[in-house]
C-alpha cells in the first residue's frame, strides 16, 4: 500500500506530501511556547515554513536531476519523517537557514558529476557552505566535501583547488562591510561561536532521549547496508554516494562538537540519509521488507512528533 503511493514521482505525491508538511508545522506551532504576537511573528512563521518547503524539494530535486534514486518520492517522505524526529527544529530559525544553504551547496557538489561549468559549481558550493556557518559556525566542516569532490572529479586543475579561498574572500568583504555599516559585533559574534562540546546529556525530557535512540537505530539500519552495497552502484553515481556517507558523518560531528547541544542538530544529516534511505529501500526486492520499513518509519515519526508536543 505505502509502496504503491510513493514508489513513483507524481503530482499527487508532491500534493500529499506538501499538505502533511503544512499540517505538521502548524500543529507544532499551535502547541509550541513560542507566541504569534504580531503580523512580523506571523509572517516569520511563513518564512519558516517556505524554508522547510524549498529543504524538501531541493532535496527532491537532487536526487531527480543526478539519478542518484529511481524515479520515486521515497526521499521527499523520509526528509519530512527525520522532521517529525526532532520538530523543535521547525522553530529553530538559524538551523533551518544553514541547513538550506548546506542542501544548495550539495545540489552543486553532486552535480559536479557531469563534468559542466566545474569551476562556477564548486565557487557556489563553496560559497553556500561559508554562508551557513554564518548561521551555525560548524557547518564550515561541509568545505571537506567541497575538496573531497574536487579529488574526485577536477583535481588536475590546480586553479579548482583555489577556488574556495576566491568564495571565502568574496563572502569575507561582504560580511566586514555589513559589520561595519550594521552590526559591529558580528564578527566577533561569529568568531566567538566555534567552541566546542562533547558532552550528550542536553535532554529535557525522556520522548527526545527516546527520539534520539530511534533515529540513532534508524541511521545504522540504512547506513550499514548502504555502505557495503556501494560497489553495486553504477561507478558513475558512486562518487556522488561516498559525498552523500561524508556529508552525512559531517553532520554527525557537527551535531557532536556543537555547544548548546540539541537534537535539532542533527537536521545536517537529514538530506544525505534520506538518500541513502531511499536507495536501501529500492535494493530491497521484497515488496513485503519495504512495506513493513516504511510502515515502522512513518510509525516512528509520528511517535517521536507527537510525543515531543
């Protein structure tokens, strides 16, 4: 049944899918502390939700425009499913920004694959990176892919491996000028946010140390087999795959030497584990072993939502 709807890329898939979306955030946001007091609050409500919308479909748009899944909507499902996981993220406004740039860096990174306008893709990607650190200093880990998919795709050029620094650079003035005509604290604000903290004992209550076991089983059921089953990948998508398992361990670390640790944290593994989701759900040729999965995943994601309300 849950195969049947979402094995294929359609209109309707994206409808349904859209419609949860809404219907999701709004419930967290009814139950959530956070107030709407005013029409800025209301309209900040909106941004958020057009962020999580363009997360989604961005990510949709990825794995369509790289082949890097069949022609299904399984990864949409399983990016709006790690949501429900963690839904404090829905509210957290620098999380879901840095987030959607790391999303719009990996859309270039991964279609570096096909060799066109090189240099202009890994400017962007390494320019998306250095702008979500702005808004989570950490994410300035996702430079590593950067030059992970050089070595995998351009390394010849040496002009490629300088390009980096050029986006640094030009992202660099932009940021001093905006400190010196808006913000004087921001440098310093940014600099001050790169402390580290390893310690995991931030949970408020038992349903997140609860979500955070299940998605932690979640994780390993589907990285695990991914990773041995990447030499079956046609060789021309399997580097795109090893960028995907790094990008998803940088998430991992992210979340792990962040302070003011939380679950949403973990929102930068969200993309590279719904890809490798989808594509152990797609290995599998038992329809049966697919539909119990997505039954238990979606199960999950309602518990976990719910039970954080």
């Amino acid at each position: 049944m849950i195969t049947s709807i979402f094995k294929k890329s359609t209109p309707i898939n994206y409808s349904l899918m859209g419609i949860l979306m809404i219907l999701f955030f709004f419930i967290y946001q009814f139950k959530s502390t956070t107030s709407i007091n005013s029409l800025v609050d209301f309209l900040k409500k909106f941004g958020l939700l057009g962020i999580l919308f363009a997360s989604l479909f961005f990510s949709n748009f990825i794995v369509k425009k790289n082949a890097l899944t069949k022609n299904s909507s399984y990864t949409i499902l399983f990016f709006f499913l790690l949501l429900l996981f963690f839904p404090n993220v829905m509210n957290n406004n620098s999380l879901l920004l840095a987030n959607f740039f790391i999303v719009l860096s990996m859309r270039r990174l991964v279609s570096l694959q096909t060799l066109k306008a090189p240099k202009e893709k890994i400017f962007d990607a390494a320019l998306w990176v250095f702008v979500a650190s702005l808004f989570h200093f950490w994410c300035i880990l996702f430079i590593v892919v950067v030059y992970l998919s050089i070595i995998f795709h351009v390394s010849r050029d040496y002009r490629n491996w300088l390009i980096p620094f050029v986006s640094f650079f030009a992202l660099a003035v932009i940021f001093v000028l905006y400190d010196l005509l808006f913000d004087k604290t921001a440098i310093n604000t940014y600099f001050q946010s790169n402390a580290m903290d390893f310690q995991i004992d931030y949970f408020s209550s038992n349903y997140q140390n609860l979500a955070f076991s299940i998605y932690t089983v979640f994780a390993l059921f589907f990285i695990v087999p991914f990773i041995f089953t990447l030499t079956n990948k046609p060789l021309n998508l399997q580097a795109s795959y090893k960028k995907v398992i790094i990008s998803a361990l940088i998430g991992i670390i992210i979340f792990l030497i962040s302070t003011n640790k939380s679950n949403e944290l973990l929102i930068f593994t969200f993309l590279p584990m719904a890809i490798i989701a989808t594509n152990t759900i797609e290995y599998l040729q038992n329809k049966f072993q697919q539909e119990i999965i997505l039954l238990v995943s979606i199960i999950c994601g309602f518990f976990c939502f719910f039970s954080q309300l």
